[in-house]
C-alpha cells in the first residue's frame, strides 16, 4: 500500500514538472515572437529609413476598358521595379485590392516618377500608356499611388499618380 501511495505522489510530481516545463517553453515561445517582430522592425528602419524611403501602390477600377498585363515604376528616369500579373492578382486588384509595387529609398529633394501601363485596351488593342509625377522628398516618408480607373463618358481607362 506505501508503494502505490508513493507511485501516485511521484505521478504528481512530474504532473507539476510537465506542466511547468510547459510553461516555460510557452513563455518562452511569445518572448521569441517578441523578438522576432523587434528584429523585422529594426530592420525595416535600418533598410528604409523615413528621411529616405518612398512607397508606391497600385489600385484598379472595374477594369471594363484596360486589362493589365505590366506595370513598369521609374524614378528620375531609373527603373525601380517591373511588374507581371496574372489574371488572379488582377482580379484582386479589380475587386479593391490594392499592391504596394515598391518601396525604396531615394535622397531628398525632387523627383520624377513615372509608371507605364502595358494591358489590352478597348476593341481587344494593345494598350501602352505611363503616368509622371514630380515630388518632392522630404525628411518624412512618402507615399504615392496609381491609379487605373475607366471613364464610363470617354469609354475608356484613365491613368493618374498622387502623393497620399
């Protein structure tokens, strides 16, 4: 009878054991996903700082009068990025997404970025058309966005670029 009697207290010790040891590896686990958001934050500080980064995004209308195929974003004349999509990134695009095509960093002062639209246009042409617009970059980040929306009254897609 001591014997069973001890069996069940060495049972509920190591009960106690696991579930500390489980403790500690969960406190562990949320102290190493903390240090992984920390790390991805430094990061993106140290590779984009705010006195130099700009960020470009990309939002679509309907798309009734341009199906796009490629964008191409240059700043000051240098290709920054190339983009092809496919009929599913497309289609998130028309259903209100929007796709951050580039983010880099530029010195202050201004600049020239131009975005060129490569798709199928009204009549099933081929359609190649670019959007410029100059800004300025200050110590601050800068965002700017594109934008593909169709003109129901010209029947046909309009292109523009704006500082957010």
């Amino acid at each position: 009878m001591t014997l069973q009697v001890h069996a069940q207290a060495i049972d509920a010790t190591t009960n106690d054991d696991q579930s500390e040891l489980a403790q500690e590896i969960e406190t562990l686990r949320q102290a190493m996903v903390n240090l992984n958001r920390d790390l991805f934050i430094l990061e993106e500080d140290l590779l984009f700082p705010s006195s130099t980064q700009v960020a470009v995004y990309l939002a679509m209308d309907v798309g009734e009068y341009f199906a796009l195929d490629s964008v191409e974003v240059s700043i000051n004349d240098e290709t920054r990025t190339q983009y092809l999509y496919t009929e599913r990134q497309v289609n998130a695009l028309y259903r209100g997404g929007v796709q951050r095509l580039y983010v880099g960093n530029i010195p202050q002062g201004e600049h020239e970025l131009t975005a060129y639209f490569i798709g199928i246009g009204p009549q099933g042409r081929e359609y190649k058309r670019a959007v410029s617009i100059s800004f300025e970059k200050t110590d601050e980040p800068v965002a700017l966005e594109l934008s593909v929306v169709d003109s129901t009254a010209k029947q046909q897609p309009l292109f523009s670029a704006k500082v957010l």
